[in-house]
C-alpha cells in the first residue's frame, strides 16, 4: 500500500511539472506574438534585447552579487573560445525567430519547428558528432515532407518570414551542436542561472550591432510606437519563469516526457493561435503536422533504440568485468592477484581496474550527453528567447519566440 502511494505522488507530481512547463511555454510564446504583432512594438531585436539584458543581469545578481551558484571562472580566452560563439549563433536565432512573428502565425511556426531534429542530425554530421544513416535521412525527409505540405496548406504564407524562420531554425541547430562540442564535451556542465551568467552577455553584445543598424533608424523615424514598462517586466519574468519550468521538467522527469508534452503543446498552441488571433488553420495544413508528428515520433523511437543499445553495451562491459576468461573470478582469485602484484610494482595492479572505470565512464557520459540532445531536439519547438542557452547537467533551456 506504502508503495502505491508512492507510485502515486510521484505520477502526480511529473504530471504538475509537465502541466506547468506547458503552461508557461504557451503564455510566453502568445506573449511573445502579442508583444510584436499587436501591440504597436513591432521590434523584434529590441524586445531580444530587452530579454538579454534582463537575463544578464539576473545571472550576475545571483552569481556574483548573493553567491546563489559557483561561477566557472573562465578565462577570456576561454570565454571568447568557448562562449562567444554560443551567444552569436543564439543571438541570430532569436533575432530571426522572433521577426518572423511580424509575418507568420503561430501555428505555422511551431509546425516549421518540427524540422528542428532533422537540423540538428545534419549539423551534426558536418561537425563531426553524428554519423550519416540511410534509415535517419528517410525520416528526415519525412518530416520534411510534411512541412511542405504545411506550407501549402498555410493560407497567409509570406516568403520573407518563412526565409527567416528557416534561419533561426537553422542558427538554432548548430548552436546545440555547437554546445556539445564547445560546452558539455569539456566538462562545462552548467545550471539554469550559470548558463544566463555566461551566455546571455554574448548574446546581449551580438544583438548590439544589429539593432543599431537595422531597428535604432526605424524607431527614430516612426515615434509611434507604444512602450509599456510594466508589459516588458512581466515578459521578461515570463521568460524567466519558463527557463525554471524546464529546468524541473527535465530535472524532475526525463527527456521523454518533454518530447513527449512538446507534440501535445504545439498542437494545443495552433488552436489557440486559431481562437486567439483568428489565424486560419486549413486540413491540408494539419494533415502536413501530421506528417511531421510522424516523423518526429519515428525519430524518438531510433534515439530510443540507441540508447537502449548503448545501456546493453554497457551491461555487457560491466559483466566482463567480472568474468575472467570465460569463468567468474572469486574473492579468493582476486585476493591471490592483488597479492602476486603487491609483491612486484604497485602501479601494475590498480591499472586494469582504473582502464575499466574509465571506459564505463565515457558510456555513461555518451549517454547522457545523448538524453540532452534529444531533450532539446523535441524542447526546441517551444522555447525561444530570454532563457538559458546553454543546456545544463540534467535540464535544457530555452524560451519560446
């Protein structure tokens, strides 16, 4: 009975934390949408900007000034190395991302996100961390194909958003590769507040340019436009609270289940785009999402094979551990070894072992760095600008544009 009321309280709670990250996820994203079609502040690297800002100074308040978390003490090279190029691909990522709310609806959008797997697996074998497979570039395609017909089925389709769209996603999926490479393979793990710490200034400085070249003229030229202080605070906390909500979902459940909350939460987000903003949806529209559903859920399944390979891998190299030459080894063996080795170089004896345990070791970080990456493949969809770039030790980050 014990156990089933534990079973219970955990399903629960899983279910609050899933419930909660798509709550928030679908505020911020109609917030988002709002915010620059509709409320006369049609100014996408500004609000980015605002966000960056926003995030920096919340990650150099908690670090540097009340000591919530450690800091990595980077060096400049390091950080200009390692950092920088995070932030420009991010930067870039929202910047596109969020001007393509000016031209496309909801919907629509979260129905191109569902190339984001694709994107990533190609990104992935041009910098070398995935490998090509004929059975993966089929479903690909898949998706592909049925974002396609999304597209034929969109009845306010404008070239221009979908350009920068297409963009975004693409900045966005070398900027996850790139943080395996530059990030996570290194052993930079970083939490929620570290990854708004480092990454957030990068992007802040990145976003800098562009917005003095592309947006400062226009504003200055077109006094029109509206700002509401208490309206960007509350965005900007929306923000925050959304990279909180992922940091439990993945923290608390497992990669799974965001991907899996992620289909749920953009199917919920294009009727909402459809009651909220009166943005049509057509049925071939839907049966291309379908499409993409498909595929999307066909990768899930071979990420999933994957790692269930690499966990009997696993399993097989710890049972050799304990097997010598076909037959067990016994204390007593065991015993007689470390005796034989005491007497000869002390060096000699520890070193199988150590051999071992560091091979395990790199499957299990392979399998965790694998579990990330999928996680924010499906979280993508959902998550755009003003959260953590970064993703962290057991929680993925990001904000919907």
């Amino acid at each position: 009975m014990a156990n089933k009321g534990f079973v219970l309280r955990e399903v629960v709670r899983s279910y609050s934390y899933v419930v909660l990250w798509m709550s928030v996820s679908i505020t911020v994203i109609l917030f988002n949408k709002w915010l620059l079609a509709f409320s006369g502040f049609p100014y996408p690297i500004a609000l980015t900007l605002w966000h960056m800002t926003f995030c920096s100074l919340v990650g150099i308040l908690s670090v540097r000034v009340f000591k919530l978390v450690k800091s990595h003490n980077l060096s400049s090279e390091d950080y200009m190395r390692r950092v920088m190029p995070i932030g420009v691909l991010y930067a870039a990522s929202l910047w596109l991302s969020n001007s393509s709310y000016l031209y496309l609806s909801v919907s629509f959008i979260q129905m191109t996100k569902s190339l984001m797997p694709g994107l990533v697996y190609a990104s992935g074998i041009v910098l070398g961390t995935e490998k090509f497979s004929n059975a993966s570039a089929a479903n690909m395609c898949l998706i592909a194909f049925g974002v396609l017909i999304c597209a034929i089925g969109e009845v306010n389709l404008i070239l221009k958003g979908v350009a920068q769209q297409l963009l975004a996603l693409l900045f966005e999926a070398t900027r996850l590769t790139m943080v395996q490479i530059l990030i996570n393979s290194r052993g930079l793990n970083m939490n929620p507040i570290q990854s708004i710490y480092y990454v957030s200034p990068a992007c802040l400085v990145s976003l800098a340019v562009p917005f003095v070249i592309v947006e400062v003229p226009h504003m200055r030229d077109n006094p029109g436009w509206t700002f509401y202080p208490s309206v960007f605070l509350a965005n900007a906390l929306a923000a925050l609270a959304l990279n909180l909500a992922v940091f439990l979902l993945i923290g608390k459940t497992s990669a799974l289940t965001m991907n899996i909350a992620g289909v749920i939460k953009d199917w919920m987000l294009i009727f909402f785009s459809y009651f909220v903003f009166k943005a049509p949806v057509t049925a071939i529209s839907l049966l291309g999402y379908v499409f993409c559903c498909s595929g999307v859920a066909i990768h899930q399944y071979m990420k999933l094979q994957q790692i269930k390979a690499r966990d009997a891998l696993r399993n097989k190299s710890a049972d050799d551990d304990n097997f010598k030459d076909g037959k067990p080894v016994s204390a007593a063996a065991a015993g007689g070894s470390k005796s034989a080795n005491s007497s000869g170089d002390p060096e000699e004896a520890p070193k199988d072992s150590r051999t071992k345990q560091q091979r395990r070791d790199i499957l299990a970080e392979m399998e965790r760095l694998q579990d990330q990456l999928s996680a924010l493949e499906g979280k993508v969809g959902g998550t755009k600008a003003g959260t953590s770039p970064v993703p962290p030790t057991d929680s993925a980050s990001k904000q919907a544009s």
